[in-house]
C-alpha cells in the first residue's frame, strides 16, 4: 500500500527538495563546540575586555562544575557575557577556526546531496552566534541554533536550547516554510531521537557511543553508522 505523501502532486511527483539535517557536535565536526567557545571567550575577554567580565565567567564555569547550576543556565549567562564583549566579527574569527575539525565523511556526504539538488540545515544545540556565521562559512544554506535575545537573558522566553523536541519542531516548521522534504538526519547523540523517529528517512548515527546505538536500536529504528572517533 502506498504511504500518505502530504508533498506529493497530483502526477504523484514529489515536488518538495530533498533535506539533510546535520548535528553540529560531534557530527559535523569532531568537538565540542561550547567548550572550545568557553576557552576561546576566556582570551578574549583577557585581551580585550577587562577584568570584570572575565571574572564574571569564571565565577560561572566554577558554579557548573561544582554543579550548582545546569548545563542550560551557564550556557545562558556565557552567551549574556559573550553578547555584551564581542562584536560580529568576532563570532566570525572563532567560527573559522572550527573548520580544522570538520568531519570529512560528513562533508562529502552534505556536497554529494547538494550537488544532486538536495539542501542542507545544520541544526544544533549550539549558540547560533557562532553556528550561523558557521553555516554560511560552510555553504549551508540553512540553520536552526539555539537563539539569544537582549542583553539579559534571564527568562526562558529570551532562551530556548534547539534540543530534543524543540529541535525537531524548528525543523518540521523550516521544511513546511521552504517546500522541503526531510531525507536524512545525521546526529552522534540519541539527544536527537525526534529528529531520529520521523517516518521515512534515512538516518546516519555518526561515531555514536554505544549507548546512543542501544537507545536507537531500543526504539527499533533502522540506521547506518559513519565515523569512529567520539568526543
């Protein structure tokens, strides 16, 4: 039996572009992009920004590892720090010093399905200061990141991590908006099981640890692996 197609015309032709979703950490490249923000914001902020702000972030990352405040609230006051001492070309400089850790299996994968006529997002939990000027660095023409808001930052409505479900939705919205189909997800981390759960698409696990494979397989998802090397 043929299965409902909502892109379909009346020829029975799929008029929508083929979609390639792509994780950023660990997937796209073989790091942890926020750490290497967190260390790079440090230098800068000691070589242009004075002690205050620099003491202000260290307070902060002392507090996380103490685990006295969650992953989601260092990452929102680093990002409040980052948006009040960096200027645009800023993000830039340090979002071209990602591309030494790109994952070429990833990459000829993205240029194979580009040059077929397919698009890509890179969708990601990642700061979109950094992953959109890194995006277009890159040639991908779209990219869903986790937003920032005012100078604040102090209320969920002006910070919302593109995780999980939040993640799949801003995708599913992104195809609607742009006539796109979703072919394929590449992830390392079971953090992207709604992505992983659509219906009819391929999905590529990229250097996964063998506890996101035992989540996907537990979910009796098909899947291909690519890659070795974890973070």
């Amino acid at each position: 039996m043929e299965k409902y197609d909502m892109g379909k015309t009346d020829t029975g032709k799929d008029d929508r572009t083929p979609l390639m979703v792509v994780d950023l950490d660990g997937t796209l490249v073989s790091v942890n992009t926020f750490t290497l923000f967190t260390k790079w914001l440090v230098r800068h902020l000691y070589h242009d920004s004075g002690f205050i702000p620099l003491m202000g972030l260290c307070r902060d990352v002392l507090l996380r590892k103490c685990r006295l405040i969650p992953h989601s609230e260092v990452k929102r006051r680093i990002l409040r720090i980052a948006a009040n001492n960096c200027k645009e070309s800023d993000f830039r400089k340090f979002a071209e010093s990602l591309k030494s850790c790109l994952r070429p299996e990833v990459m000829t994968l993205i240029k194979d399905l580009m040059q077929e006529g397919g698009t890509v997002v890179l969708a990601t939990a990642a700061t979109a200061v950094y992953a959109l000027p890194f995006a277009g660095i890159l040639g991908i023409p779209y990219c869903e990141a986790t937003q920032y808001s005012g100078s604040s930052a102090t209320s969920e409505s002006d910070f919302e991590e593109c995780r999980g479900v939040v993640k799949r939705m801003r995708v599913e919205r992104l195809a609607r908006d742009r006539n796109l189909r979703i072919e394929c997800v590449l992830t390392d981390h079971h953090d992207d099981l709604p992505l992983l759960s659509l219906p009819d698409i391929e999905r590529i696990l990229v250097a996964p640890s063998s506890h996101t494979e035992s989540v996907v397989r537990g979910e009796g998802l098909d899947y291909r692996i690519i890659g070795n090397e974890k973070i």
